[in-house]
C-alpha cells in the first residue's frame, strides 16, 4: 500500500488518539461564535499505518512527542521546513530493520571495488534518465548524454556525470536561456530544491526500513552530511522530479514564489509511476525496491542496484 504523504502548512495541534494522527486547529477550537458541531467536524484523523511522510511547515504547529514517537515506529519520515518554506530538517526512526546492526556491518565493510561498481551503475542510469526528460523537454534525441552514459567508467573516473549534467542544465528549460543550477539561484530552483528535499526524505526512510546507514555513501563523503547514502541512491529519480516541475512550470505559469498550490503539486512525487525491469509502482515503493537491491549488493546475493528506467 502507498503510504501517505501529509503536508501541514497553518497553525495546528498534532496528537495522537488510537493509533491515529489527529489533527485539529486551534483558530476553530478557541472561537466561540464557531457551533460545536463544526468544531467537530473540523477534526481530522489519519490512520498512522498509512503515513509515509509528514511535513510541517508552519511555526504555530504544536506535535506531541507521543505522534512523533508513533510516526518513527511506523518508519515515518518527518520534515520540518524553515522560514522560508524550505525543508531544513529530516526525522528518522533510529531503527528500521531487525537485522539492522548486522547490515551495517555488511554495509560498512563493504569493499572499495563494489562501491566503485554501484557508483558506475548509479551514473549511468541518472545519465539515462536525465537523457529521456532532456528528450521529452526539447524533443531531440541527446545522443552524446546517450554515448557518455555508456561510457562510465568503475567510479565514474572520468568524470561524466558532472560532464552530463553541464549539458542537461545548460538545455533543459529552453525558455530559460542562462539557467544555472544551484541552490540559491533563481526559479525555478526554488521548485527543484523543494522537490529533491521530498525525494531524500523518501530515499532516506528506505534505507533505514532496508537496515542501511543513510550516513555512510557509496560515493559522496561529507563529514557534514548525515545522508550522503541517500544523496547517492536518489540520483537516478531526481530526473523524476525535473520531469514533474518541468510539467508544474508550464501548467502553473507563474512559478516565481513557492505558493501553497506549487508545494501541493510537489508533494505528490512519492505516488509517482516508476518502472522497475518492467514493472510499474509509486516511487516511495520503488525506491523500497532500489534500497533492498542494495542491501543485496553489499551481501553479494546481486551485482546490479535496481534503478528505475525512465522511458
């Protein structure tokens, strides 16, 4: 079952009753020329089994640490946003898997020669990917994403991705002429950071139901970055994302301010259709897929991560 993801952006209380998140808001619950039978209508319950995601993006928003405690034994991911409406803070449950320490271990010990191998095979189907949106964008046939894709190399070497990515950037938005990628840049990175910030969260709550240590990569290494695991295995869905804002940015028009109605559009990536060898499911369950892939890799029972093919 795909799980929910819940965004919270006005003041509210967050609590617990009976295994479900209850949600009420306290405008309603103080006014007294409100009728009590709209008060009780404007309580909401959501079962905690069904919830994959929350996030909570308002200031006035007060959570019990009884919820809190309920989503991460439900391997919830919880995301807090900041001032600006950004996502600055991921929970996690610090355990997700039974066999969790000995995963870690199998992850940890894993050899130099393998994480080379998973990097390789992580470049080259985020190259893919990237290739098939470029195409769908533009509609012309990158071929030299294509060729570069099939030339990478054990530990991407030669460094093709970044190679990859000057080019898709430079062409992916071609009403946006002198696009630069970054962070802090102009719209619609605003879209893109948002969106990749949903994506970790799934990533990283994957890893952890697979018993994995999102902190430790297979190829970033930032002693600042507790989810560098996670900012290797999302590679190859970010181009997910670029296709879903590119879609965003042509119905929405004006995509200058990250509106309410815009995050609303993001947050539906964890339901996307992905296709695993063949087979059609929601992100957040394909990226399940990927995560145990993986583990399976670092044990030796497979060679080849499971990565979703963008067609």
């Amino acid at each position: 079952m795909i799980k929910k993801t819940l965004y919270f952006g006005s003041p509210s209380y967050l609590s617990l009753r009976n295994a479900q998140l209850v949600y009420r808001m306290p405008e309603v619950e103080k006014n007294d020329t409100v009728p009590e039978s709209f008060k009780k209508e404007a309580e909401r319950t959501i079962p905690i089994e069904d919830i994959g995601v929350v996030v909570i993006d308002n200031k006035r928003i007060t959570i019990t640490s009884g919820l809190l405690e309920a989503l991460l034994e439900n391997n919830c991911a919880v995301i807090t946003c900041d001032s600006k409406s950004m996502p600055v803070g991921l929970m996690l449950p610090l355990y997700g898997n039974t066999l969790q320490n000995e995963r870690f271990h199998i992850q940890i010990d894993a050899s130099l020669p393998l994480r080379k191998s998973l990097w390789q095979q992580t470049v080259r189907q985020k190259i893919l990917n990237q290739a098939s949106v470029l195409r769908k964008a533009t509609g012309i046939l990158p071929k030299n994403m294509l060729t570069w894709a099939n030339n990478v190399k054990s530990g991407d070497s030669e460094n093709l991705e970044a190679r990859a990515a000057t080019y898709y950037w430079r062409n992916i938005f071609p009403n946006i002429p002198d696009f630069i990628r970054g962070k802090d840049e102009e719209p619609p990175n605003n879209l893109l950071n948002y969106g990749y910030a949903i994506l970790r969260a799934c990533v990283a709550r994957g890893l952890v139901a697979s018993g994995l240590l999102p902190t430790f990569g297979i190829h970033h290494h930032n002693r600042y970055n507790a989810y560098c695991l996670a900012d290797d295995i999302m590679e190859p869905y970010r181009p997910y994302v670029d296709e879903l804002v590119i879609d965003v940015m042509a119905r929405m028009g004006d995509f200058s301010e990250l509106t309410r109605d815009i995050k609303a559009e993001l947050l539906v990536i964890p339901t996307l259709d992905v296709v695993i060898d063949g087979k059609r499911s929601p992100l957040m369950i394909a990226v399940g897929q990927t995560t145990a892939s993986l583990y399976k890799c670092f044990s030796g029972e497979l060679r080849k991560i499971s990565y979703p093919e963008l067609s």
